[in-house]
C-alpha cells in the first residue's frame, strides 16, 4: 500500500513528488504527471509510461 501511495505523490518520469500549485496533467488512462514532463514524453513515445496508453490510437499497446 506505501507503495501506490508513493506513486500516486510523484511523477513517475521526473521522480519528483508533486507539489502544491504545480500543474499536472492526467492522460485518458487517468495516470498524472507533471504537465512538462509529460509533454516532453510524448513528443518521444505516444504513449503512457506507466501502462503504455496508445495517446494517439486510445488503446495499450501489446
């Protein structure tokens, strides 16, 4: 349980715990991440880097 609740308080790109009156951003998957970490990611990869969410085509990746 420590262990979901310590990812759900930290971008799982940057490492870094979430703070207050930072900007996130929450992908369809419902998985969150700092808006600028995320951004960076999915000019790289189109998908989620938690689940592997297709952004672009709305499903996982096999």
């Amino acid at each position: 349980m420590g262990r979901y609740l310590k990812s759900a308080c930290e971008c799982c790109i940057c490492l870094c715990s979430y703070e207050n009156g930072e900007e996130l951003h929450a992908l369809p998957c419902n998985h969150h991440f700092h808006s600028t970490c995320i951004l960076k990611w999915v000019k790289m990869k189109a998908t989620c880097p938690l689940c592997k969410y297709n952004i672009l085509k709305g499903h996982k990746q096999l």
